[in-house]
C-alpha cells in the first residue's frame, strides 16, 4: 500500500475542513494522534472529532484563507484567517506532524472575534 505524502493528506484534511465533514477529517489523524489547543490535550479520533466540533461551533461554514503553508519534511506549519456570520478567526496558526500518511499530532490557536453588529 502506498503511503500519501504530506501534501496529500494535507490536501484531503483541506477538502473535508470545507465540507465540516468531521468522518473524513478523523480519516486523517492516526489513532492515536494528539491534538494540543489551549484548552488542552485531546487524543485519538474522538478527540479529532471533539476539536472539530468546537471549531465549526466557534466557525461554522466559514470562509478559509490559508495565509502561509510550509512544509519542512513531516511538519506542515500553517497561519490561517476564516469568516462566518457569526465569527471571524485571526492569527490562527496551527502544526502539524504527518507520517506514514497519517496526521500524528496537530496544535492549534486561533483569535475569535463575534460578527454581531
């Protein structure tokens, strides 16, 4: 079996971000991945599934600007802006580490700011 790259699954991660499609999101992460926020640790595909659905709560059919994306072997750093009706996000910034064509460990942060006029 071939193993995706990097890019790959990052373009896969990208897609399903779009469609808040949290089955396809968890596809990506490893079994026991780790996601580190600033609300703490989460771990495997529930805990994907549990970022996730704090950030489409927090974003929900947002617009996504991808700012920078660098890629230095298995890391991805990524500084990101996104805009709902409800809430905008800036300076979000997150890492992550893909091997074996699998997400092991993201962190991410971000600024939430209410659209509410």
């Amino acid at each position: 079996m071939q193993t995706r790259t990097p890019e790959e699954v990052y373009a896969s991660h990208g897609a399903a971000l779009v469609a808040e499609d949290l089955d396809k999101l968890a596809a990506n992460f490893a079994e026991d991945a780790v996601v580190i926020t600033p609300k703490g640790v989460l771990h495997g595909k529930e805990g994907v599934r549990e970022s996730f659905t704090r950030l489409f709560a927090d974003l929900p059919k947002a617009d996504w600007e991808m700012k920078t994306t660098l890629f230095g072997g298995e890391v991805l750093f990524l500084e990101w802006a996104a805009t709902s009706a409800k809430s905008s996000a800036t300076h979000g910034v997150d890492t992550f580490v893909i091997r074996d064509g699998r997400i092991r460990a993201q962190t991410v942060r971000y600024e939430l700011a209410s659209n509410d006029v």
